[in-house]
C-alpha cells in the first residue's frame, strides 16, 4: 500500500508571519492519515521544522545543490536541508527546469545528493503545452524519467510528480484521462526499469492548478497517490481542503 501524499511548494512566497498558516495546515496532519508535507522557502526551514516537531507534519526543500558544500554563491545543498529538519527536497521542478537552465543530468545529480543526505526525492517531470500539441507527451516524460532518476531509486527514497507545464498555475487541468494515462505509463516505466516491487511502491503526485474543488476528482484516477501543490498550499483554508480529499 502507497501511503498518499498531499506537499505543498511555497515556492518564493512565505515570510515569518506565513508560520501561522503553516501550524494551521499541522492540525490537519495525522500519523494515521494521509502524508503532509510542507515544502517552504529556505529561509523558513529551520523555523518551520521547529514549530512542527512532535507532529506529523513533514517539512521539505525546493531545490538542492549536487554538492554538499564549497563554493556557490547563494545555493543550498542536501545536507543543509537536513539539517535545518527536512526530509524531503523537490528536484527538476519545471520553473528550475526554465529559469536555471536544469536539464536532466543536473537533476540527476541533484537526487543523488538527495539520497546521499537521507532525503527523500521528489524528482518532478511534465511537458510543455507545444510538447502535447505535438503528440510528444510520452516521449518527454518518457525521456525526464529515464535521464533524471538514478538507478538505486526505492519506494521509500524517490516520489514523482508529474506537473504539466502548461497547468501550472494557470489554472487549467488535463482531463482525468490524460493525468491517467501519463500516470499509468509512469508506472510502467518505473516496473519495467526497477522490477515490479520497486516500480509498485514509488507514489505518483499530480501537480498543476490542484485545488479543493477538483483534489478530489484527480485522486480518483488510478496510480495518483497525491498531489503536488502550489498556490492552494499557501493557506491552510485550501491546503486541508485538498489534505481532506485524499484522506
Ligand atoms: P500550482 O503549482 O498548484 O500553483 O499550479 C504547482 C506546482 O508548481 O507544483
């Protein structure tokens, strides 16, 4: 049994008065409930983790860098987010895939170091609009998964996201039918390379204008295991809302 998953990405939003609204989304987090994880600035990791110590709540990074430590100016590595108290790091997200230039090997990388840390991966894949247009969808996610996840992935150290470009934030969704057939191609894809135990036990996220009035229609599509969520993760009204649909 996948335990499902509801992670809020604050993205670039969030200062020390947003902690209310965080502690607020923890009374929805539960040990026998569906995961919660809050994934926030940097800045507000440390103080995040703290206020959640003793819950349920899992705290989570955006981004890391490959390496541990040295010198790069303004980035933060794997083992600095588990030690401000993460145990989650999202990678690959599309607006790091287009605004920093990430291509697939630097995600890669990125994993590992991840993993080296005692992270637990959240390596996200998605196309563009022009790349659905094309038919290309497959082939893309196809392409993200297989040059962005290491080879030693577990059901306990790696999640996939899948976030099409073109939804995010723009609130527009795919259809049930197309979040399904990439979710169950995903899945085959993961089987096939890791073997079925592996391939079974890795959660599948949604992510891409998820929002309390339609959670609970996509986490009615097979092998969606949660959600991915940006702007409705901001607040606690909309963030449990969702948290309530998939439990
Ligand atoms: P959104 O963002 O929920 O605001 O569309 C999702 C994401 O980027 O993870």
């Amino acid at each position: 049994m996948r335990r499902k998953l509801a992670a809020g990405n604050w993205k670039m939003n969030g200062l020390r008065a947003a902690l209310a609204e965080a502690e607020a989304i923890t009374a929805a987090a539960a040990a026998d409930g569906p995961e919660v994880l809050l994934c926030p600035p940097a800045t507000l990791l440390a103080p995040m983790a703290a206020q959640a110590e003793g819950t349920a709540l899992q705290i989570g990074g955006q981004y890391c860098h490959p390496a541990p430590s040295g010198a790069h100016t303004g980035h933060v590595s794997a083992p600095m987010l588990r030690d401000a108290g993460a145990s989650y790091v999202i990678v690959g997200h599309s607006e790091r895939r287009q605004d920093d230039g990430e291509r697939d090997a630097d995600v890669r990388a990125q994993t590992l170091a991840a993993w080296q840390a005692g992270l637990t991966a959240i390596v996200c894949v998605g196309e563009t609009e022009a790349e659905r247009d094309a038919a290309n969808t497959l082939a893309i996610i196809g392409g993200q998964l297989a040059g962005s996840i290491p080879d030693t992935a577990t059901g306990a150290n790696l999640v996939v996201a899948y976030e099409p470009v073109w939804a995010i934030g723009t609130g527009r969704v795919p259809s049930v039918d197309q979040i399904g057939e990439v979710h169950d191609f995903i899945r085959a894809r993961l089987e096939q390379r890791f073997g079925e135990g592996v391939g079974r036990s890795v959660r599948l996220l949604y992510g891409g204008s998820v929002k309390p009035g339609n959670a609970a229609e996509i986490f009615a599509v097979s092998n969606v295991d949660g959600a991915l969520v940006g702007g409705a993760s901001l607040t606690a009204a909309d963030f449990t809302g969702i948290i309530a649909a998939l439990g």
